[in-house]
C-alpha cells in the first residue's frame, strides 16, 4: 500500500515518444501496488461502481479535473452506476509510469 501511496504522491511528466514503454517486468511490479487494476496489452484499467447516476458524474468530472491537471488522460467508459477509467501512452505505444500515478491518484480519488 505504501507504493500506492508514494505513486499517487507523484507528478505525471510529459508525455513524449522517443522513450521505450515499460517492460512487462516493470509495468508487473507497478500494477502489483494498485488494486483491482487489470492489463490488457499495453493497457491498464479499472471498473468503479457508484450508487447512482449523480455519484458516477461526480466520479468523472473530478477525474477529469486530475488528468487535465497531470495533462495525462484516461479514456472513461460511463454508464449508470459505473464507469471504468483506462490508461496508455499513445506517445509511446504502451505502458509508461505516467499511467500508474495517475491510476493511483484516481484510486485515491475514489477513496475519499
């Protein structure tokens, strides 16, 4: 839990191509600190269950509001009562520590 921690801590840098995504070793022990994450390929996601409609928008404004502050953005599936936040680094085309801080921070979003 504590890496949960420290991750959610951490500043998202820019996103830029012309660095390597992260091995499947890395990107193991970074989704190992996160629960209830999933990956799928070069994607990582997670499935948030709200009581209602109002709750689940309230969920994906105040996520927007972190990936516009990181500049780092999931892609949001919304439905009522749920929505299920995914990330990736097109500039990269996988995995990169961006999209484990910024899950963590959304987790620590949830948890409030």
């Amino acid at each position: 839990m504590t890496m949960v921690c420290d991750l959610a801590k951490g500043r998202c840098k820019p996103c830029e191509g012309g660095v390597p995504p992260l091995t499947d070793d890395e990107a193991a022990k970074l989704l190992a600190t996160l629960e209830g994450w999933q990956r799928e390929g070069q994607v990582i996601s997670k499935a948030y269950k709200f009581k209602n409609y109002y709750e689940t928008m309230a969920f994906v404004n105040a996520s927007a509001w972190i990936s516009h502050r990181e500049d780092h953005h999931p892609d949001l599936a919304v439905g009522w009562g749920q929505c299920t936040v995914s990330y990736t680094t097109h500039a990269i085309g996988g995995l990169s520590e961006n999209d484990f801080i910024c899950a963590a921070k959304i987790d620590a979003l949830f948890a409030l």
